[in-house]
C-alpha cells in the first residue's frame, strides 16, 4: 500500500471545518496522494503551552510513525480561524504556528515543516517561518 501513495502529514484541530481545506491544499501544492491527520483541540497551541506536554509528546510519536512507516516527507502544523481548542486572532494564531515551527524541527525528522493557517474565509495560508 504504502508504494502506491505519496504521504503527507499534518498536526491539524479536531475542528472538522478545517480537515478538507487542510488534506486540498497539501495535496494540491506539495504532490501528495494522501494526507496523514493528527488532531488535537488547538493544535497550534500544544507547542506554545507546558501543560500540554503530553499532546506535544503524541504528536511527535504520531508524525514519526508517518514519517518513517509511510515516507512522508512534508508536515504542516495548523492553526485557524475561530478555534475553539485555542481561541486567538489571527496574529495570535501566526504567533504560535511560528513557535510550533520551531520546536517541530526539534524532533529532527527527514521531512519539510510548514505552517498553514486555514482564515475566516476557509482558504488556506502559509506562514513564514519569521516575519520578513
Ligand atoms: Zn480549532
């Protein structure tokens, strides 16, 4: 199975309004076939918060699971409009992407990190790693 498709891989919200925009956009602009999803409330936030060491803990065991069992080689972490895990503006959410950027290419995985931010208008955004 896993010859057939090009993974990908995302931290995304549970939200479910955020899930197809999200598995889109990868798939259309990084040449995936499939889109691995792991999901926590606010998703952006675990990385930006100690008391939730624990999904950030899940979050790394479940990105390596796709990174080295299906070949995935893109993770995108999420943050969106109107969340209700991690309610913030969008400045808010650029912010914690940011730092979810950072600590993500901590783990030292073989496999690009973007940040997405799905907006007010259910369209996707990439966030630069640093403001220009
Ligand atoms: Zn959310």
């Amino acid at each position: 199975m896993k010859e057939q498709y090009k993974f990908g891989t995302a931290i995304n919200c549970i939200d479910g309004r955020t899930q197809q925009p999200v598995i889109d956009y990868i798939k259309q602009n990084y040449a995936v076939d499939i889109v691995d999803m792991i999901t926590f409330p606010g998703a952006n936030g675990i990385f930006s918060n100690e008391l939730r060491h624990a999904e950030t803990s899940l979050a790394k065991h479940s990105a390596s699971i796709s990174v080295e069992k299906h070949n995935s080689r893109i993770i995108a972490v999420v943050g969106h409009y109107d969340c209700a895990g991690n309610p913030g503006d969008k400045s808010y959410h650029y912010a914690q992407i940011r730092k979810a950027l950072q600590e993500i290419s901590l783990w030292k995985l073989p496999a690009r990190i973007i940040g997405l931010y799905v907006n007010d208008n259910w369209q996707v955004e990439e966030v630069e790693e640093e403001l220009p």
